[in-house]
C-alpha cells in the first residue's frame, strides 16, 4: 500500500536531533516502504541537508524566510512575523491541495496553528520534539518571572486547541504522554537509530565520551565538575564531548577544576559511531530531553551509558543496573560515582555494554517504522 506523505519542518541544514529523526524516518519510508514523501520547508533554500537524503524524496521550499526577522526590533518583528505567517499558511495550503498527500505531518512549528484547517484531504498528525514542560518554557531575558508565567501559559492554552484538532498528536515517552492529559488523541512512538553499528566497544579503552551541542540544557558544566571528582580517583581515564556551539565556557571551567589536561572539547563528527566505539562509558548530563536519541546510538555502539533521569527519555530507555545506569537529575557527585564504579568494574562495565547493544535493537528504524505505518493505516481507515 503506497502512502503519500508531506512533512512540514522550518529547515534542514541544521545538524540538530530533529532534521535527523526525521530523515531517518522519511528516508526508510521511500527507500524501503515505497511511500511518496515530500519535505515542505521554510527556511534556508539553498543550503544543502546537513543529514543524507533518499533522491527519491521531494523537498518543496516556500522561501518564507522567518529566520531572518529575529535581528529587527520587536516593532519590526511583530509586523513582520504576521505577515510571513500570512503568507506561509497560502503558500502552504496551495501546495498541499496541488500534492494531494494522504498524510501531513507538523513538527509543531509555526504551521500548527493553522494546518488543521487546510482543507487538502489529508489527515493531520503532529509530532513533538521536546518535552511539554520545557516545549514552551520562555526565556525572556530582563522581564518579571511573572510575564514570562502568563505568556507561557497563554502559549500553551493556545497550542493545546490546535493540537485538539489533530487527527493524532505523536510524543517521544510515556512519560511525557502522561503530561497530556487535556488531550484523548495522543501516542507514544520513540525516535528510531538510522542503523546498528557493525563494529562495537570492547569497553577496554579508558575513555568517557559525551555528545550534544554546547548549550545550557545539555548540562556540561555539571559534567565538569563532576568530571573533575572522577580524575581525583582515576587521572589515568579521559573525558571528550562532541558537539557544535561555544566551548569557551567550559574549557575556561575545566581549567578552572584543573583537568584540562583530562577533559576535551571537540566539534561534531560524521564518524560519532566511531568515536563510541573508541570508548567505554557515556556520560549523559541533559537537565531535560525530548528523548535523549544520543543514549539509544551510544547503547548501539556497546557502550553502558550513566545518565541523569531527566524529564523526559533517559528512564524508558535505560534499565537501570541492566544495561546502563540512572543518577538523581543535577547530582554531580552522584553522577562521579557512578561514572566511577564502571570505572573500577571492568566486568559490570563490559556485561553492561552487552546488555545495552541488546536494548539498542528496541530502536531500530525497522521496528520504529512498524508502528508509524501502523498508525498511518489507522488514520487511512
């Protein structure tokens, strides 16, 4: 049964979590399952996928542009902002009536306020990235704490309404599914593990790796620190993190702790699978996730992850004591301790890296892709 489906994302140039679930996902539904996909963007025409796309997969942009109105000032901005909205919601509504698609899926973008009422034939489902507590936390800089509560809360009444009229509305946890309870139209489908590493870690190298892009949620400076309590007992053993943003913060920090020397800051690699596969340890720090797919491709590569038991992801994927292990979220000394005790037990360690290669195959895009066509039959009738 061929399917047409249409995907609405703002880009995808960015080398972010969302742009790469969702290309594994489009890519084995049009390579492997024959489905129609198209790609509908907003943003950045002319730059190229930051993730490998199937050419059997067609990406339409709307040459909308929001991205470039966040340098004027808020006068400027509100204007600009509502015009381009205007515009997208025309432009998006003659390009799905022109396609026909038998699905159409919102990453819950700007499009979510208005995608439901496009009257193209297709059946609307929504997909969330983050978590609901943190989807629309608002950092406004300088204002009372009590504005940035009545707009969050005003934001969030106005997004659950759109999300009422979904056909079906997608969370990444059961966890966070629990946090819906205002809406009946919810279902949990995990992010999926574009493949399994052939080659695995013999979890014998004396190394911690973590990956993530340098910004407060992923909690670095509390790895820092908790790093710098880990090379008190093992200076022998090595910290690297991968990912793209500012490093100037934490390198100043882990001099500051005294383990430069011990702790490395590198930029993301094509190759992180191999780069897993060189360690023995993940170390997983995120004050929140939407789900946390770093652990599930770290697990893939045989190595036993330590993470906080964060809001939202970490505890469904990981069996604590089985295949890696949970610390109290922001406990840096308890998060040494734990990074310390598979330090100091090589055996637990490598039985643990076993385990959790295991765990990887629940995420599979062949088995994540099962329930999606599920679900899209379903919504077919």
């Amino acid at each position: 049964m061929s399917i047409k489906l249409a995907y609405c994302i703002p880009a995808l140039y960015s080398a972010s979590g969302m742009e790469k679930t969702l290309t594994i996902k489009a890519n084995y539904f049009a390579d492997m399952l024959g489905y129609d996909v198209f790609i509908i963007t907003t943003d950045g025409i002319g730059k190229p996928p930051a993730f490998p796309l199937s050419n059997k997969i067609s990406v339409i942009n709307l040459n909308i542009d929001f991205e470039y109105i966040w340098n004027y000032p808020i006068y400027k901005k509100v204007f600009y902002y509502t015009f381009k909205q205007v515009l997208y919601k025309r432009r998006l509504s003659k390009t799905l009536k022109q396609i026909k698609p038998d699905i159409t899926i919102s990453t819950l973008r700007r499009e979510i306020n208005f995608i439901t009422r496009i009257k193209d034939g297709s059946r609307k489902v929504g997909e969330l990235h983050f978590n609901k507590k943190n989807y629309r936390d608002l950092d406004i800089h300088d204002s009372p704490g009590f504005f940035k509560s009545i707009v969050s809360k005003l934001w969030m009444h106005q997004l659950i309404g759109n999300l009422k009229r979904l056909d079906r509305f997608v969370v990444l946890s059961h966890e966070d599914r629990d946090q819906w309870n205002e809406l009946e139209n919810v279902s949990v489908i995990y992010n999926p593990l574009d493949k399994l590493p052939g080659k695995t870690s013999d979890c014998s190298a004396k190394k911690v790796i973590a990956a993530g892009r340098f910004v407060h949620v992923k909690g670095y400076d509390l790895l820092i620190d908790s790093w710098k309590i880990v090379s008190e007992k093992h200076p022998d053993w090595t910290l690297t993190i991968y990912g793209a943003g500012n490093k100037e913060p934490f390198r100043r920090q882990a001099a500051a702790n005294g383990i430069s020397d011990k702790c490395f800051f590198e930029e993301p690699v094509s190759n992180l699978d191999d780069k897993l596969g060189e360690s023995s340890i993940f170390a997983f720090s995120s004050r929140f996730e939407g789900f946390g797919m770093v652990i599930t491709e770290a697990m893939a590569s045989g190595i036993p992850p330590v993470a906080f038991a964060c809001p939202c992801g970490p505890k469904e994927i990981i069996n604590d004591g089985i295949n890696g292990l949970l610390v109290e979220k922001g406990n840096i000394n308890s998060l040494a301790e734990k990074i310390n005790y598979l330090i100091e037990n090589e055996d637990v360690r490598k039985e643990m890296g076993l385990a959790a290669r295991k765990r990887a195959e629940r995420f599979q895009i062949e088995v994540v892709a099962k329930e999606w066509e599920s679900l899209f039959k379903e919504l077919m009738g």
